[in-house]
C-alpha cells in the first residue's frame, strides 16, 4: 500500500529552518522602537510616514517573521503534511520578506516609487512562494480545527497581500485602484483580524491544551469559530454596499465572536492541570487581556462618533491589537517552541541521554524571560499613554527597543548553549 | 470503546492526569507523594507503550506493509521518552526539584506533539486499515492492562 496522502511522519527540519525566522524577528521589533524613540511627532496621527512603516515592521517584519517560521515547524506535527520544497521555500520567502519588508519600510518614510516598488516585487515573491508552499501543504492536510483554522488564516493572509500590494502601488503613483478607503479597511482587517487573531485561534487549539494540560476547547466553539469570522469579515468588508443596520450587525458579531475566543481561552486556562509559574502562561494573558481591550476601545467608538473620528482612536487600537495582543502572544510562543527545539536537535544529534544534555529548561534562563516580560509590559503600558502625549513615546520605544534585545539575547542563548553542548546548527 | 483512537486516546488523557499529579507534587516538593505519583505515572506509560509496540504497530506494519514509515518515528520518539522518564526517576529518587521540573517540561512537550501525531494521524488510519481486526485488538490491549495490574 502506498503512503496515504496527509500521514508524514518526516523528522522535524532542521533547527536552523525556523530559527533564521525567529532571530531576525526581534530586528525588526528593535526598528519599531527605534523609529517610535526618534520620532514622537510623528505618533499624533496613523498616517505619518514613521507610523506606517512601524507598522509594517511589527506586521510583517515581528509578526509575520515568526508565523512563518512556525507554520513550516508546525505543519508537519498538526497536519501530517509537510510543505513541499520545505527547505527552497524557507531560504526564499526568509530573505525576500527581510529585503521586502526593509523596502516597503523605505517606500514609507522617502515616498520614492523605487522603494515601493522593490518592497512590491519582493514581498510579493515572499508570499507567492510562501502561499502556494501552504496552500499544497494544507489541501493534503488530516483535517482538524487546527487546519481549519490556519486555512482561513492564510486565506485572510492572501487577501491582506494583494490589497497591500494595491495600495502601495498606489503610493507609489503607479497605478490608482477604485475604492479606496474600503481597500484600506479590508486591508486592515484582514491582516489583523484575517490573519493574525484566526491563526492565533487555530494554534490555540492545539498549544492551550497541550502546555497547561487543560481541557479542550468545546468543540461546538472550535468547529465553527474561524469559519464564522472569516466570513463576517468579508460581510464587513463589504459594509460600504451593505444597509447600516446590517453593517452593524456585522460588527457587533465579529466582536462577539472574539470576546468568545477569549473568554473560553481565559476559562480553559483557570482549569489548566498545570500550575507551575510559567511566562508563556503569562503573555497569553496579556494578550487576552489586551484583546478584550481592543474590543472595548473599539465598541467605544462605534458609540461615540467623536471617539471614532479622533486621531488617538486608531492609535489605540492599533497599540492595544499589535503590541498588547499579537506581540505578546507571539513572544510567549517563542519561549516554548525554541527551548523545545534546541533540546529535540540536541538529542536527535547526539543520540544523548537526558542527564548528558540541558533539559528544555536551561536553554533559556527562567529570570531573564520573567525580566523580559517585565519590560514588555512596561513598553505596552507606555505606549498605550503615547497617543495623547506624543513625547511619552522616547520612553515607550526606549523600553520596547530593550525588551527586544533581550528578547534576542534569550533567543540567542538557546542557539549558544545548542551549540556549546555539541549541537550542529547547520 | 470501540475505536483504537478512542481507547487509546482515552488512556493518552489519563496518563496526562497523572503526569500533572506528579508534577504538582514535586513542585510543592511533597516527595513521598512525589514518589507514588510519579511511580504511577511511569507504570501506565510504560503500560501504553508497551500496548503500541507489541500489538498495534505490528498489526499496522503487517496490513499496510509500512514497516520503516510512522511506526519507526513513534517506536524512536517512545525511547525519547523513556529516556526522559528515568531522568525523572532519579530526580525525584534524588529529591531534585530542578532537575525533575526540567525533564517534566520537556517531556511534556515531546509527550504531547507525539500523541497529536497518533490521534490526529495513525490512530485514525489503524482504525481505517485494520477493519476487523480491530475489535480483537482492542480486547487484547485491555486484557494486557488487567494483566499488568495484577
Ligand atoms: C501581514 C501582513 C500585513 C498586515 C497585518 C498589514 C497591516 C496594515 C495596517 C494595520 C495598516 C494601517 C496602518 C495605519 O493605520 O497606520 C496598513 C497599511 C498599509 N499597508 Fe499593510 N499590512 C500587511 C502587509 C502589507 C504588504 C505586504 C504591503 C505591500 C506590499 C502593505 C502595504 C500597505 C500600505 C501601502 C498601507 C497604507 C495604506 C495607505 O494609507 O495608502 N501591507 N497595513
Ligand atoms: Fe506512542
Ligand atoms: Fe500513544
């Protein structure tokens, strides 16, 4: 009989696969603070130059380094279906999406065409490549809510492209797509709420059970959740065509459906059978918390017209979603997946016992995660103040920028003891 | 119980139960209990591998002729955790809280990518390739725990 499609049980990549991903994430995260430090002007509106390239920098540069360095890890455990070419694929999409997102970046604050137009071609080489690899990848996949969810997630993913594309196409003067207010909205939504929070669901239901030993989520939650979201997205992107009523509608079940996903992943965790301090434990729950803020900020403004039309309103938004939630919950998932790994290799290579090599524990010192986490929520706190005073902003980058280093320094950390005990990183 | 992804699956929850147990003992570092917990812990995983490696992947390998594929990955994942699991043991012989809190960690981790791999993909596709065979299987897994208990 021949291999069914969907079963691989391929040994893992490679460490260095995902980790290229992973230790150039917090560059990106330290270019976010550095342009937040040097420009404070700038953070009074959402449309600065510096705002939209620090934008980019935590969307694609933090944010999206990672989860595809995770998804090409992860795949093969959760989906039995690793992505074809795993390794071209890796090499492409980690060096254009570096280049690209560095381009776009450029585009932003010199708004010279050129830039734009190199940040276009390679980011879209980057998610071409990357896309096609997981849309194959995923079609073989053993179905699950995982998959389900990580199939709307890219689904949202390849929407976001395409209209980032048009829009920077546009200023780079080149081209002037119809609509373009509701392009902008739908490229904002899809990329925070398409991609980012339905692949933080779709992981969720795997890694909350599995590092806590909680319960499952219910599965009349999990059946549904992704699928609901994603379409009332595409409703909402269509508001402007839709009677106001029912837009609102839209919006009041799209921010239903994510206070749902909170509370049942704040219940799940008070039930975890695990209870050891833990510091991914803790970024979940910022980034819960933050999400419950973000709907709150955002109901607020649905209310209040005046809210709604301030320069601060998106800002606050924007901080609480990106930083609060995703930054968070992503930080928190580096924690896990690279002690793990450092230790896999370690032991896959050397064929060693478990008292002969560090235990996952001691790739990454427990003090410095905990101190890291400190200045993380120093930094969320600072920031969330520097919508209305613009001049906090020295201090929040400050603080973000060295949140970050240390970030990388414990990533780093991992990778060193990998190696001094005798891993091969290549 | 009549799918090996539920019998087995269930005995995956409840060895996961007693995992917890005996890591909440040793954190509040109450070692008698510590002990008897992780003794029960390391029993019924020694248990559930033995029940995969003598009857369902010889049964799988011999009806779907993949004797190198997935039940090679799962057999040498199995000596990953033995591996860690008598680490664990002579932590907590040791009264190691560190070391033991270490090995635990990352025998979660490994312990519960590895059972996402046999529920997710090869306990479904024992179900699918044994047909009716299965039944018979699962009676022998069950009467091989009534075994061990006595
Ligand atoms: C994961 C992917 C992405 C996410 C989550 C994302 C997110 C965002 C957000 C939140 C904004 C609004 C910024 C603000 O209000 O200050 C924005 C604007 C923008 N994005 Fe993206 N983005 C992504 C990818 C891209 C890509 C790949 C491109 C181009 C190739 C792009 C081009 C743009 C442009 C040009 C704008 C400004 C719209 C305008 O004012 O003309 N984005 N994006
Ligand atoms: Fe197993
Ligand atoms: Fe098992």
């Amino acid at each position: 009989m021949s291999q069914p499609a969907g079963l691989s049980f391929e040994q893992a990549p490679q460490f260095s696969l995902p980790l290229r991903f992973f230790l150039t994430a917090p560059l990106f995260l330290i270019a976010a603070a550095i342009l937040i430090a040097l420009s404070p002007d700038a953070l009074a509106s959402r449309w600065t130059p510096q705002v939209l390239a620090l934008t980019h920098a935590l969307t694609l540069g933090f944010l999206a380094m990672v989860m595809l360095g995770a998804l090409m890890q992860m795949l093969p455990v959760v989906a039995g279906s690793p992505l074809p070419a795993l390794h071209l694929v890796a090499r492409i999409s980690h060096v254009s999406l570096v280049l690209g997102t560095a381009a776009l970046m450029t585009g932003f604050l010199t708004g010279k065409a050129a830039a734009y137009g190199s940040g276009v071609v390679l980011l879209g080489v980057c998610f071409a490549v990357f896309l096609v690899a997981a849309a194959t990848s995923l079609a073989r996949a053993v179905a699950g809510v995982t998959v389900n969810g990580i199939r709307f997630a890219v689904l949202g993913l390849t929407l976001t492209i395409l209209l980032g594309v048009a829009l920077a196409l546009l200023r780079a003067g080149w081209w002037t797509p119809p609509a373009i207010e509701s392009a902008i909205n739908a490229h904002v939504s899809f990329g925070l709420v398409g991609w980012v929070l339905l692949l933080v669901v779709g992981v969720a239901y795997q890694v909350v059970p599995m590092f806590q030993l909680t319960p499952p989520y219910p599965p009349r939650l999990s059946r549904w959740l992704a699928g609901a979201l994603f379409a009332l997205l595409l409703l909402h992107a269509a508001a402007p065509v839709l009677p106001p009523v029912a837009a609102r509608i839209v919006d009041a079940l799209l921010a239903a459906g994510i206070l749902l996903f909170v509370a049942a992943t704040l219940h799940l965790q008070s039930r975890r059978r695990r209870k050891l301090p833990d510091v991914t434990l803790d970024y979940w729950r910022l980034g819960m918390a933050s999400l419950i803020a973000s709907v709150a900020v955002w109901i607020v403004a649905q209310a209040w017209p005046a809210w709604a039309d301030s320069d601060a309103y998106p800002l606050l938004l924007g901080t609480l979603f990106i930083g609060g939630f995703a930054a968070s919950v992503v930080n928190g998932m580096l924690y896990k997946i690279v002690p793990f790994l450092a230790w896999f290799h370690l032991q896959a290579q050397l064929q060693a016992t478990a008292g002969s090599i560090p235990t996952m524990k001691d790739m990454i010192a427990e003090r410095w995660m905990r101190g890291q986490f400190r200045l993380h929520l120093i930094a969320c706190v600072l920031l969330l103040g520097v919508p209305f005073w613009p001049q906090l902003g020295i201090a929040a980058g400050g603080v973000l920028a060295l949140s970050a280093v240390v970030l990388w320094i414990n990533l780093l950390s991992a990778v060193r003891r990998f190696i001094a005990h005798g891993g091969d990183f290549y | 119980m009549n799918t090996i992804l539920d019998f087995l699956g269930s005995d995956h929850h409840a060895c996961d139960d007693l995992f917890a147990s005996a890591e909440a003992a040793v954190a509040q570092k109450n070692w008698d209990s510590a002990r008897e917990q992780f003794g029960r812990f390391q029993a019924a995983m020694a248990h559930h591998f033995t029940m995969e490696e003598t009857l369902l992947f010889p049964a799988f390998e011999s009806r779907t002729g993949m004797s190198t594929g997935p039940t090679q990955v799962m057999r040498m994942e199995h000596a990953q955790m033995r591996d860690l699991l008598q680490g664990m043991q002579d932590a907590v012989a040791a009264a190691n809280q560190n070391s033991f809190l270490g090995l635990s960690e990352t025998l979660n981790m490994l312990m519960q990518q590895h059972n996402l791999k046999e529920e997710n993909m090869l306990y479904p596709m024992s179900d699918r390739v044994l047909g009716s065979e299965r039944e018979s299987l699962i009676r022998a897994m069950q009467a091989s725990g009534s075994q061990d208990e006595t």
